[in-house]
C-alpha cells in the first residue's frame, strides 16, 4: 500500500532551472520548538523557505512542494563542485528541535516515513548513493542537521545513502583531499569539514578531530563511492 502523505501547499517554490535533473536527496531537521511551527514557517510566503516534503515525529507526512519544482531548503551550498543545490535536489524536512531547543534521537516511526518516503524519492530519480546527504554535508559551516543522532546507518542498511566500508587509515595529511574527493568543499578549515563527515558517518565522536577512525571511516566511504 502506498504511504499516504498529506498535502500542504507552500507558496515558496518555482520552476527548476532547464535541464536541470533531479540527482541529489538532501536530508534535514526542522531546528525548531514544534513540528506545528515548522510547518507553519515552511508555508510562510514572508519566510520565503520551504521543502517538499516535512516527516513528523509519529511518521505523518506532508507534502508542501511538487517534485519538479525548486524548493527553498538548502541555501547556499556545495557538493561535489556544484553549488545552487536547490536547483536539482529533493528537500526533506524531519521535525526534531535541533540543537538549539533540546536534541533528542529521532523516533521509530519517524525514522520508518523517513525510509519509506526516501525510497520512494529514490524510485522517482536517479540520484547515486553518494548525493543522499545532509544539510551540514553540503552547508558544514553554517550547518548541523540533521545532527548525530539520525540514523543514516540503518537508511544505508535499506540503500538510502551509503555507509564506510572497513578501511585503513590513510595518513593525517591526505584529509582534506580525501573529504574533497568525498564530495566537501575544501576551502574551510579542516576541523569544519571533519565536524560535518563525523555527524554522518562517524557520529559516535563528533568532534573535528580527523583521528585515524574517522580517516579510515573517509577511505572506506571512498571504497563504497568508488567502487
């Protein structure tokens, strides 16, 4: 049975750019006290932001943005030499207070619409495993969600996005380019770029120090997006 989603219009979207495709899936938390002010703030014609899709903590999920229009959710960014991400990405907006307002791990059932709807984005557009990111991914100096306590693991598990195979540490001096290489900007200092790779794939220690797990966790993101 398909998963029912709500639809709840924003007026903050337009058309994509020609010939853009859709080829990237970018992933965030709302930073906010409710999923109720989210919401509201996503269809704020005076806020101007928006996503095309918003998954609330019991699972509910609703739609704000057609697929083939530009939402408003990723600002400005970089990945893999592009930048403009709006312009060919898919926003997904998961209710959580963020860092700010009280962090906490994100539910079952949210984690379960957040998979179920991924996978149906995925089935829509030909977006690789290595453009399934967060919002800190591809904004690392201005962003932290959705944070270390999204289970991008277990999304991975279900072949959302992609997780390290083991590796070996390359040397401490290679981290930059190989974050580089990942798909990060490369013109912030390193500490940013390793705090941002840690929230995703190393979240049990967040904090931009790029020690040998964290180097080999690089080497062995490498491995699955190279392969």
């Amino acid at each position: 049975m398909p998963m029912r989603i709500h639809d709840r219009p924003s007026p903050n979207h337009d058309p994509r750019p020609e010939g853009a495709a859709v080829d990237m899936l970018v992933l965030h938390y709302t930073g906010m006290r409710s999923g109720a002010a989210a919401l509201e703030r996503l269809r704020d014609p005076a806020a101007g932001v928006s996503a095309h899709y918003l998954v609330e903590e019991d699972g509910t999920v609703f739609r704000l943005v057609p697929e083939e229009r530009r939402a408003r959710h990723a600002g400005l960014s970089h990945w893999r030499g592009r930048e403009g991400l709006n312009a060919g990405s898919i926003g997904v907006e998961i209710v959580n207070p963020g860092h700010e307002w009280g962090y906490r791990p994100f539910p079952a059932l949210q984690m379960g619409a957040v998979a179920e709807l991924c996978l149906g984005i995925l089935a829509r557009h030909p977006i690789p495993a290595r453009n399934v990111v967060a919002h800190s991914d591809i904004a690392p100096d201005r962003k932290q969600d959705p944070g270390e306590l999204f289970d991008w693991e277990g999304l991975a598990a279900l072949g959302i996005g992609l997780w390290p195979a083991p590796a070996a540490p390359p040397p401490e001096e290679e981290a930059r380019a190989l974050l580089g290489r990942i798909g990060y900007r490369t013109d912030l200092p390193l500490p940013v770029l390793v705090t941002a790779f840690q929230r995703h794939w190393r979240p049990a220690r967040v904090d931009g120090v790029a020690d040998a797990e964290t180097r080999a966790r690089m080497a062995g993101l490498l491995a699955r997006i190279e392969a």
